[in-house]
C-alpha cells in the first residue's frame, strides 16, 4: 500500500482569495456578500445544513473550502422540478449528490416498510422532507437543471449501493445506484482523499472518465482496458472465489447484474467478494457488467493519518445551523450540538450493520491534542453549554487507537472482523490511551461530565478492568446500552457476535464496579428480532433469558435488510456469505421474512405486553412448548388476558392498523 498524497499539500484553487465563509451560502444572496459570482461545486443533501463535523455535507464542504474551491450547499430541495436545483446557479466543476447522514430508504421507512412521520434531521423533525431514492431524485433533477455539469454521487446512500443490490423495500436487485441516477462518478467510504483527488483533477480540466486510478471510486467504463488481468470470481462452479490471481493490474469480475438479478446463490458469492476485498492494503479493483457497460470499482480508499483527521475535524465550522432554520430546533442537531468524535471506523465487522463497509475496519484515530481542543470549543462557542459533554465516542465508543500490532500482517489480512470468533491475537487491545483521554477530558475547566453515550464493545473491555472502573464511575449517567443483540448461538454466529456469556462477564465487572463508586447504574441490553440463522425456538429461548434476567425491552428492533451488509445477503439468498459460496455446496441459512414470522420474533422480545400474549400463546403451542403458559417464575405469558387487551393481534398488526399501508411517496421521477 503505497502512501498517498498528504490531505492538504494540494496547490489551493485559485478561488481561495474570498476567504473563508461563516457558513457556506445557500442563496444567491450570500454568494453576493461573498463576493462570488459562482459556486465552484454545489452539494445537494437529503438533511438540513448544519455546519458541524458530524454531518457529511459541512465535513466535505469545509475540506473543499480549504483546498481553495467555493462551495454551496442546496439543502433538503423540493425535488417536485428543477427549479430548486437551480437556486444557486451552474456549478463551475459539479453538483455533489448526497441522501443525506442516513440512508433515505432507512430514514423513511421502518423494518415493517411503513412511512415514518418524523425526520430527525430536518427542521422541527418533519417529514417527507426527503423523497425516496433521495440521491438518484437529486441526480435527475440536477441533471435536469444543468443537462451538461458532472454529477458526483456520495454519502452512505450511495456508498452501500455502489454495486448491484439487494433492496428490501421493492423486494428486488436493483443496479448500481451510479446507473440508476446516471451520475458520472461515484466516491464510496470516507471520501476525503477521492473528494480532494476528483476536485482537483476536475479544476484543471480532466473528466470524470479519466478518474479511474483514483481510490475510493466508482464509474462505467465500455469495457475492461488492455492490460488488466481478470480474476473470474463470477464462475459459480470455481472454489477459489477470484483470489488465485494477484498482481497489481488485476481485476476482480463479480457476477454481473443479471446473474444475481436472477441468482441468489450469485448475489451471496458477489457479497462475498466485495467484502473480502475491502482492506486497502490487498483489495483489488472490482468490475460487474451491467448490461453493455462495466461497472469499475477501485480500491477503498487510504484511511486518513492522525494530523490530517485533526486537521479535518479543526476546520472552521460554525458549529451550528445555518441562520436559515430560525429557531426551528433540529432533533439531530440537539443530539449531537455537546458530541465530540474521536475515532472513525470499526472492526467488529458485524454482518447487520454498515459502519464496516461504509468506513472501513481500520480506525482511524485524532490526537489527544485535538479532541480536548475541540471540547474546549464546545465549552466557549456552543449556545447552550451546560458543562456536560453528552458523548465522546465513535461509531464504537472504546476502538479508539487500537489498531494490528504489525502493519505487514494487517496489509494482508481478509478477515472481515478482528474480534470473531475471538479476538485476534495481532490486534492491540489496550484502552490506556483512551483512560488518559478521558481523565484529561474532565479536568478541562468549565467541564462538569464526560458521558460516553456511543456503543460499548464489551468483549474488548473486559480485557480491560481498569477502562471499565474508569467508565462506571466517572462516565455513565444512570445506565449504559450496549448490543449483546442475542442469547443463541445459531443467529450469533450469522452476526458475528460474540457469545452471551461475554455479556455475562461485562455484567458482572460492571455491577462491581458500580459498587465499588457508590452508584446504582444499569446496562440496557439491545437484541434484534427475525436475523437470518434466527429460528422460533431461538427467540423463545430469549425471551427466557430476558424474563430470568428481568428485562423488559421498551424499544426492540427488527432486522431490517441494509443494501450490502451480509446479512442482507443471507436475508436474499439463503445462503451463508461468511463461509465460501460455491454452486451446491454453499451453506443454507433459515431466513425470516413473511411478516406474520417477523412479527412473532419481535413479539417474543416485548414478551410482557399484554398485547402480544395471544400471539405467544398461539406459537407456543404450535412450537408444542404450552409449558411456558402459565403463572410461574419459570413461565413466558399467563393463560389469563387483561380485559380490553389483545385484540389488536399483536403490537406490529397494531401499528399497521393504525397508520394502514403506506405507499413510497416520490412523485414526478421515474425510478429506473
């Protein structure tokens, strides 16, 4: 992996003279007091504008700022014409299209594919301020405006759609996003070296097509170039899934879009490629045929340094909304205005989620310096500073500088997590670093609390006694959530999680250590319902766990199948991703996916709701287990029902009723 080009030695574009912006403009009206006459790149998100480091659009727009280039933001546009794409005029280089910091199928929509009716990032937390789709809508509609400016399509919309997909809401595989929005170029992952790269590039005349050697991209080419060696990961009836061949001009070719349009088995070997090729020390350059045209994925990108993520996150952010929004109170904002993020990345690599493929494994650190600098800045310029920092984490709260203890071994390392099925021996697990951060942390003056409200990998902290002291008595408020996410093995092992038994040791170490500081606190467990390799029986046991242990889950979750995870795979194909794919020997996993099933599994984690004991009852018998009917401790539901209670058919078909079938809502583009 050779070194890249440091984040900040680019010669600044010539339009660096205007200096930096208070916020970056969103009408014509703040370009004037700026002095411009045009933006050079213009950034369409799916979220309202806030200019903080926790949100993608101020992130990019900042970086941009700095290298030299005037950028102007188009915020949450009414995508029903072009007219709003047009508010700050054509664009020198390209229209940058995001969704926005979530995914808008996800922020729409729930695990039961019913409408949401709020969205925490818009003003006062309305919805459907957001279409469908978002980036392929913002696409088109820029398209529209300006027929010949380049698109760059970003975020985590885009990114987990950069290949051929399974989507959960149309229940079908989609093509890359970059085909259906008919953008001319898509950055994947952390995006801050490819932005740069393209920006730059763009600015002294090259197209988008001329792009293909810079990491972290994806575009359509005719056909693969001479001097490419292919590595036919396609060929289903091969057990060497692509890998025998390595060298730099190699390519890997996944199953095109029409076999795993048709193929399931195809869909799970091309997830499991993809997954296997994403440490920027080995992977190759990716191509899928889609129809006439190839679709060429480079390498990830190169995780940032340490000095140029502080340099990053010291950008000059106003650290606020922009002045547009009034008083209007954005729900997202409000939760992370007292944040600081110290780390990016995760190496957990569970199947479900997608902070992995998004982000990358490998974490990438700031300096001590840097974050006590920038809780300094909440403390002097965050209206409203109580002396509570509400989070100092990450996507994991305690990965923060670990990292392999040789880099030589971490190059070539394909294994999708560095924790399962145990912790890695070469990984580094020590929490010091992050003990002395946080001492130092609160000794700031003008800092009451330090909360760590961000996840907890408690397999990685029992190794670590004196980080979990640390963690009870100085920053925990009441209780702690973390995701165990299961009891079993069977839907565990398809997680990639480790063993409830860990959890156990976690529990134990952390009750101590409550006890030692004098505090009453709890832990909060998370669980999902209906994960692939999750059978009834599974969810039953369960729901003991939770009834011995004396929980009750107030708010429990339903797998929801993101594109690109591997679990989504499993969801699709019923195969096993984690183990190799081969035609007829390829390891099956039992999926759940007709609702009335899904239903059941959620059921079973809110076992105490009266509203779901005829549901229970109904599935214990049929699972011929009527033992656990009754009134005792060791008992899931009582034979008796609470009067005006169970009727709706459970908590799910309640919900249904009341807020009925909901349709997607994007109106006047045709989605491809």
């Amino acid at each position: 992996m050779t070194d890249p080009k440091p984040l900040f030695s680019y010669k600044k574009h010539w339009a660096h003279r205007f200096g930096v912006a208070p916020f970056l403009p969103m009408s014509r009206a703040e370009m004037d007091e700026l002095g411009w006459d045009q933006c050079d790149v213009i950034l369409v998100t799916g979220d309202a504008y806030v200019d903080h480091p926790s949100f993608g659009m101020a992130i990019i727009g900042r970086l941009l700022e700095a290298q030299g280039f005037r950028v102007g933001i188009i915020a949450q546009p009414d995508w029903q014409s072009a007219e709003p794409f047009k508010a700050l005029g054509r664009p020198a280089l390209y229209f940058g299209v995001t969704g926005g910091n979530m995914d808008s199928m996800v922020n729409r929509y729930t695990a039961d594919r019913r409408l949401r009716h709020n969205d925490n990032y818009t003003p006062g937390g309305e919805g459907g301020k957001r279409p469908d789709r978002a980036a392929i809508v913002y696409a088109h509609r820029c398209r529209e405006a300006y027929k010949d400016v380049p698109i760059v399509l970003g975020g985590i919309e885009s990114s987990l759609r950069r290949i051929a997909h399974y989507d959960y809401w149309s229940d079908k595989v989609r093509r890359s996003i970059l085909v259906d929005a008919k953008a001319d170029i898509l950055l994947y992952g952390n995006a801050e070296r490819s932005i740069v790269e393209v920006t730059h590039r763009l600015a002294k005349g090259a197209k988008p097509a001329e792009l293909d050697d810079v990491r972290g991209v994806a575009l359509m080419k005719p056909a693969v170039p001479e001097g490419w060696t292919e590595a036919h990961a396609d060929d289903l009836t091969s057990g060497d899934e692509g890998g025998r061949i390595r060298s730099e001009n190699t390519v890997v070719r996944l199953p095109s879009f029409e076999q795993v349009e048709s193929d399931p088995e195809a869909y799970a070997r091309a997830s499991r490629v993809l997954h296997r090729e994403s440490n920027p020390g080995n992977a190759r350059t990716l191509v899928q045929r889609h129809g006439r045209q190839e679709l060429w994925v480079t390498r990830p990108p190169i995780p940032l340094t340490t000095p140029e993520m502080d340099a990053v996150y010291e950008l000059p952010y106003a650290r606020a909304p922009h002045p547009a929004y009034g008083d209007a109170k954005i729900p997202a904002w409000e939760m992370i205005r007292f944040s600081v993020t110290i780390m990016r990345g995760c190496f957990g690599g569970c199947s479900f989620c997608s902070i992995t493929e998004h982000e990358g494994r490998i974490i990438q650190s700031r300096s001590e310096g840097s974050i006590l600098k920038e809780i300094e800045e909440v403390r002097d310029k965050v209206e409203g500073f109580t002396g509570v920092i509400s989070d100092i984490g990450g996507p994991t709260a305690n990965m923060y500088r670990m990292a392999c203890k040789d880099k030589e071994t971490e190059a070539l390392c394909r294994r999708p997590s560095c924790v399962y099925p145990d912790v890695c021996k070469n990984l580094n697990t020590s929490h010091e670093a992050l003990i002395n951060l946080y001492r130092k942390a609160r000794e700031i003056p003008g800092v009451k609390r330090v909360m760590v409200a961000s996840g907890v990998r408690y397999d990685l902290a029992v190794r670590s006694p004196a980080y979990v002291k640390e963690l009870v008595t100085h920053h925990v408020g009441g209780y702690l959530k973390i995701a165990p996410e299961h009891t079993e093995d069977g839907p565990l092992s398809k997680m990639m999680k480790p063993g409830i038994g860990a959890y156990d040791r976690f529990k134990k170490m952390f009750d101590e250590a409550a006890k030692k500081a004098g505090k009453e606190y709890f832990l909060i467990p998370y669980f999902i319902a209906a994960h692939p390799g999750t059978t009834d029986e599974d969810m039953m046991n369960l729901a003991l766990w939770l009834k011995r242990n004396k929980y009750r889950a107030d708010q429990v979750q339903t797998f929801l199948p993101s594109p690109m995870a591997l679990a989504t795979a499993m969801y699709h194909s019923g195969k096993n991703p984690l183990r190799p794919v081969r035609r007829g020997a390829s390891e099956a996993v039992e999926t759940v996916k007709g609702l009335k099933q899904r239903r059941l599994h959620k059921a079973f984690l809110r076992y105490h709701d009266p509203e779901n004991w005829p549901t229970l009852r109904e599935a214990l018998k049929r699972m011929g287990r009527a033992d656990l009917i009754g009134p005792g401790k060791h008992q899931l539901v009582p034979a008796w029902q609470p009067a005006g209670t169970g009727r709706s058919g459970g908590e799910g078909k309640r919900f249904g009723q009341k807020h009925k079938t909901q349709k997607f809502t994007t109106k006047g583009v045709r989605l491809v």
